[in-house]
C-alpha cells in the first residue's frame, strides 16, 4: 500500500525551472509542504520522492492524517 501511495503522488508532481535562482522545483499539490529543488531536472524526482517519504514517515509519527491519493488511502492503526 505504500509504494501504491507513493507511486500515485509522484504522478501528481509539477515540475518547473525558476529562472531567478536557476533551479528545478517540484511539488505535489495535493500534498501541502511537499516540494523539492535540484540543479537538473533529472536529479528532482529522486528528490521530490524523498522529501515525500520523509513528509509521510513524520505524518505517521505525529499521527496526523494523511490526505488520500487517488483513492489511496494510508490508514494505520498503532498499538501503543
């Protein structure tokens, strides 16, 4: 179910160069604070996967809910 969720989210990034800062930036917008930059647009979704599995690894600490990706849903319950 996690490699599902993650595989869903990175369909939904949007890539852009910043001219400005002369960088590659991505997100994925159904994911808020989801985002990444690099130098090459080839190095930004190895990056933006990253940053997206540190977004989810620290959404299931903190028990928040993580927002469902094409009817993705991940659902934990923890037994303390």
């Amino acid at each position: 179910m996690l490699t599902k969720y993650i595989q869903a989210a990175m369909r939904h990034a949007a890539y852009e160069w910043i001219e400005e800062d002369r960088v590659w930036y991505a997100s994925i917008p159904p994911l808020p604070g989801v985002w990444a930059s690099a130098d090459s647009r080839e190095e930004l979704p190895d990056e933006l996967q990253s940053v997206l599995e540190g977004w989810i690894a620290l959404g299931l600490r903190m028990n928040d809910p993580l927002p469902a990706i094409d009817g993705i849903s991940l659902t934990f319950d923890l037994v303390r």
